[in-house]
C-alpha cells in the first residue's frame, strides 16, 4: 500500500479557524438527503416556541428552557472532546497508514485544467474527514455554549413582563419565530450525535481490523 503525498499535503495544509467554522454550519444545514428530518425537528420545535412565546411567562419559561438544555450542551461536549482524544489515543502506525490510504466520502473529484482537459484531483483521506468532522462538531457546541451563555445572561437580565414597543401580536410573534429558531438548532446539535456514534464505530472497527492483521502477521511469523 503507497501513501499518496497529496493527502499528506492536504492533511497538514493550513486553514483558517473561520472557514472551519463555516464549514461547520454547512454540516447542519437541510439537504436533499436529511429534509424530512429538518422538517420533522422544525415541526417538532414549533410546539414549545409557540407555547413559550404566547403565554404571558414568556421570559421565565425560556429561561428555564435554556437554564435545561445548557448542561446537556455541556455533556455533550464532554463527550465528543472524550471520543477525540480516544480515537487520536487508538491510532498506532498502521492503523494510521490505512487511514490515510482510504478516501474518504469526497474520494477523488475531476475539475478542468486552463487546456480545457480533465483532471483528477486527490480527495480527502479517512483520517483527514474524520479530523474535521470532530473539530468541526466540537466547534458546533462550542457555538452553542457561547450562544447559550449570551442568552442565560440577556433573558436573566430582563423583566418577567418585558416586551417591545409594538402591539402584542407582533411581541408575540417576533419571540416564537426566535424561540423556534433556537429550538431548531439545538435539536440539530443533539441529532448529530447520532453521526459522532457511528464515526466512533468506525473507527474502533478500523482499529480492531488494523490489530487483528498485527496479529495474525505474528502468527505467521512464528509458523
């Protein structure tokens, strides 16, 4: 097995934090293939946002919700950190070869040179799409956290009775669409957990097929 050098390159090429974190959001986004799940979490998220925003309690209730949902945030930070530094702890040698021989979802893309001709270009290894979809989930929760602390001490801060300027229907209106919109992106964060899980299978697959090879190449030895 030859290690392409292009993927070596691309591994350690260097990226802004910013463009990271773009890409991050992207990842969360609705797509062709996950519309019907956004639909459901946005139906799901309806219900609550338009229960806290209608109802005279509207800052207490959200701040509650906030107050709940914030050290589950946390947790799951916790884990997904855990679960990287697992998976960076299992890679020996050859487990790590293997990671960057195989292509990863993107695998190899054709483009046009400036002669007009195709061209291949090498795709992100195993290892690389792994790394980023860590850090960039990681950076998702982190975005939430930050999020989460802003609104634990701006809706602290605020009356029970707050509410703007303009008639009630609008005051209304204006907090569920903010509160769904809150809900949504959580649920979001939450769903993706299910993404981390079967990354971790994966790998502790990947791991385990690596050492069983270790294993029998001994075996062979020794016969």
């Amino acid at each position: 097995m030859e290690i392409d050098i292009k993927k070596i390159e691309k591994l350690i090429s260097k990226r802004s934090s910013k463009a990271v974190f773009m890409e991050a959001f992207i990842e969360i986004l609705p797509k062709r293939e996950n519309w019907i799940s956004f639909l459901i979490f946005s139906v799901i998220a309806i219900i609550p946002a338009l229960i806290i925003g209608v109802s005279i309690n509207t800052v207490e209730l959200f701040y509650k919700a906030i107050a709940n949902l914030n050290p589950i945030i946390l947790a799951l930070f916790a884990i997904v950190f855990t679960g990287y530094a697992l998976f960076q702890a299992l890679i020996n040698d050859d487990l790590l070869k293997r990671l960057i021989i195989a292509d990863g979802a993107t695998q190899n893309k054709k483009s046009k040179s400036k002669d007009g001709t195709s061209k291949d270009e090498s795709g992100k290894s195993k290892l690389q799409e792994n790394n980023e979809y860590f850090v960039k989930f990681m950076m998702l929760i982190v975005f939430a956290i930050i999020i989460n602390a802003i609104l634990l001490l701006l809706v602290g801060s605020l009356p029970e009775d707050f509410h703007l300027p303009i008639k009630n229907i609008f005051n209304n209106m204006l907090a569920a669409i903010s509160i769904w919109a809150y809900f949504v992106f959580m649920i979001l964060i939450l769903w993706e957990m299910k993404s981390f899980v079967f990354n971790m299978f994966q790998l502790f697959n990947a791991h385990a097929g690596s050492k069983a090879i270790y294993l029998l190449r001994n075996e062979e030895r020794e016969d």
